[in-house]
C-alpha cells in the first residue's frame, strides 16, 4: 500500500511522541521531589542520584522497547506498534500519579517506582523510532528530512509541555503542597493525553507490507550490526547533549549555581521552545544541502561551544543563563534535524524499526538516561561545577568522526 500523505498523518505522528515524552519528562522535572519523597537519605546528594538512577532505570529498558515494538512494526506493520507504545504509556504512568512514597510503604515505594519506569522507557523505546520511521516513509522525495523531523518536534514539544506544566504547579503552590501532592498532577493530566493519542491514531494509513520480509528478524539484524554500531557513534552527541542540557541543567541550576527551582523551569522551557523552532528548519536545511553537512556543523559548535556556554550560565545573572541555554538549545536543535532521515536511510524496510530502534536506543538507555548521575558523580569527584562539559565533548567528537565515516545518501 502507498501511504497519502497528509497533515493528519504527520499531526498524528508528532502528538503521539508529543504524549510520550511528556510522561516521561515529568519525572526529570520533580527529580529532587522524588529524592525526598522514595529515596530519603541523611546524604542529599545520595538520595538525587538515586532519584535520577531511577531515571535513568526507563532508559535500560529502552533497548528491549526498540525489538519488542520494533519486531511489531517490522512484522504486522508500522500502525499496530505505534498503538501499541500509547497503550503501554497509559498505566505506568498512571500509577506514578498514586503511588505512596517512602513515609507510607518503605521499600516497596522506590521499587515499584523503578518499576513503572522501566515499563515507561519500554514504550518509549518503541514509540520514537517507530514515529521516526512511519514518518520518513510517508514523506515526498524531496521533502523527507523536513516531515521526519516532526517526530523530534513531537517529542520536544512533549518536553517543552512537560517543563511548562511543571513549572506552573511550582509557581501556584506551596512548598509543603507541592512535596505532599502537587507533583503527583502532571502525571494524572498524562494518562488522559496517552488515551487521546490512542484514538488519535485509529485511522492512520499503513506505509509497510509485512508480506516483504523474507528472512527472521533477528539474522537480518545480524548482518547489519555495523551499520547499527555507526548509529550509536552518530547518536552519541545527541544522546548525551540533549539529556544533560534539558534535563540535568534545570537541576543543576538549581542545586550548584543556586537559582529557584521556579527561574530554572522557565529557562529550560524557553531553551526547549527555541529548539523545536529550529529542528523543521534543520530539516529543511537538510533536504536542500545535505545532513551529513547540517549535522557536522552542529557537532562542530557543541565541542567549540560547550565549557564557554557552561562557564557563562554559572553566574548569578538571570540573561547570562538564558542566553546559554538558547545557545545549547540552537546547536542541539540544528542537529536533531537531519538525524531521522539519516539513520531511516541506513537499513533496507523490512528490518529499519528494529535497527534504528537498537542503535539509537541504545546510547540512550547507556549514555542519556545516565548523563545526570555521571554528570554529578564528575562534579562531585572533581569539585569542578563545570567539569561535565568534558563529557559532551567527548561525545561530540565520536559522533564527528561517525559522521565523517557516513557514506549512506541522506
């Protein structure tokens, strides 16, 4: 079948990852709540890390989302994955909403917390490279980079609203109130929006025949494995960038360079906001010049830019940070754009969800859902606020010489 392409079909694609990432960034938002709330410690920074461990538990899972949905979308069609990562959104969040903390059942707290996390990265797993996929394939020829990268539009406007509604219930509540149930309220709200996303997605055109598989999965997968590794250099940079400067960030704004909880959500929803702005012109850029080009340059300014962007926000100065947070969030966003058509194009149709979704998954479930608790373990060890920067341009320079050794037409 030869998918039509039409707005609804790209507006289905975008608000599915638009509800996905808006559960799954809450939790990052309230990391220090959840500190306090499922893992006290006499150690503050013990219990953070141990909160953002928890983070990073949906990451793990992220992997095992790319075969599961992944195998669905290569073996019944792209449509049924793509219901299927909505649904399995829909409960682990809701019970994030109702779940006791510590003071009420102990140990169970944490664990089942834990729990609905990992089952909330395998969703996640399988719901962004499916949208990726789904949406490169329904595209023109000449217009492919510009329509996939409304799945990162998606998944950062999830974010962006995730960071926005956070930011709102800390402002309209107390202190006491927001620790005792306020943060339980973007959770709640998140399990009306996934169900939403289901009966969005109903009547969505096909774009695959599984009748064109011609071997198992799991030998074809073998055959590529290189091309799968080359997705992980590609993603490095990415991996470890976007979840240190829009995650991490609004924690450490608040705990090392001493600014409101309220001031680090307001900036980082501005940073997210200029970064969905500039991923479509990415990917227009990409259609027309190239994105192997669009994506070099992007690395490029990360490892120039990173410690004199990290440097400028640590001051107690509320346009220096807003500033650098723009900056972070222009490089970031310039180098989302192309990236969608870049790994599609790497694997042949009948296995391209599966690979794409290993590869990619991945250096998140290893690298992004760890930056946080590598980032605090690099301060704490060094005593340096800014030492983290090393490790983004660490990553950066792997993804620039994958992305050099790129040889697949984008």
């Amino acid at each position: 079948m030869k998918p039509t392409v039409n707005l609804k079909v790209i507006l289905v694609g975008l608000i599915g990852n638009l509800l996905e990432w808006y559960d799954f960034a809450v939790y990052g938002y309230f990391a220090s709540i959840f500190a306090k709330q499922f893992f006290p410690s006499n150690n503050h920074t013990l219990s953070l890390v141990s909160s953002f461990g928890a983070f990073a538990a949906g990451f793990l899972m992220r992997p095992v989302g790319a075969v599961l949905v992944g195998s669905i979308a290569d073996k019944k069609g792209r449509k049924k994955a793509l219901n299927t990562s909505v649904l399995l959104m829909a409960i682990p969040t809701f019970i994030i909403g109702i779940l006791p903390g510590y003071a009420s059942i102990g140990v169970l707290a944490p664990i089942l917390l834990v729990l609905m996390r990992m089952l909330q990265g395998i969703s996640v797993g399988g719901e962004y490279t499916s949208s990726l996929v789904y949406l490169s394939e329904c595209a023109p020829p000449k217009r492919k980079a510009l329509f996939s990268s409304m799945t990162l539009v998606g998944s950062s406007s999830g974010i962006l609203l995730g960071s926005y509604v956070s930011g709102v219930i800390s402002q309209s509540m107390s202190e006491s109130n927001l620790m005792e149930w306020g943060w339980r309220i973007p959770f709640i709200i998140g399990i009306g929006l996934a169900f939403f996303g289901f009966i969005l997605r109903k009547d969505i055109p096909e774009t695959y025949d599984a009748h064109q598989q011609t071997e198992p999965i799991f030998i074809s997968l073998r055959k590529h494995i290189k091309s799968i590794l080359h997705v992980c250099g590609i993603m490095l940079a990415m991996g470890i960038s976007f979840y240190t400067v829009f995650v991490f960030l609004a924690t450490w704004l608040e705990e090392f360079v001493q600014e409101p909880r309220t001031l680090a959500l307001q900036v980082n929803t501005i940073g997210i906001l200029v970064m969905i702005l500039c991923i479509p012109l990415s990917g227009w850029a990409s259609d027309k010049w190239g994105g192997k080009k669009i994506l070099m340059i992007s690395t490029i300014a990360l490892i120039i830019c990173t410690y004199p962007i990290l440097w400028l926000m640590h001051h107690h100065n509320e346009t220096y940070i807003e500033v650098g947070q723009i900056l972070f969030a222009i490089i970031i966003g310039t180098g989302a754009g192309p990236i969608p058509i870049i790994l599609s194009n790497m694997f042949p149709k009948h296995i391209r969800v599966t690979s794409v979704g290993l590869g990619y998954n991945s250096v998140y479930a290893l690298f992004g859902g760890t930056s946080p608790i590598i980032a605090l373990w690099m301060i704490n060890k060094t005593h340096d606020d800014l030492s983290f920067a090393w490790y983004i341009i660490g990553a950066g320079a792997i993804t620039l010489f994958s992305v050099i050794r790129l040889k697949v037409s984008d």
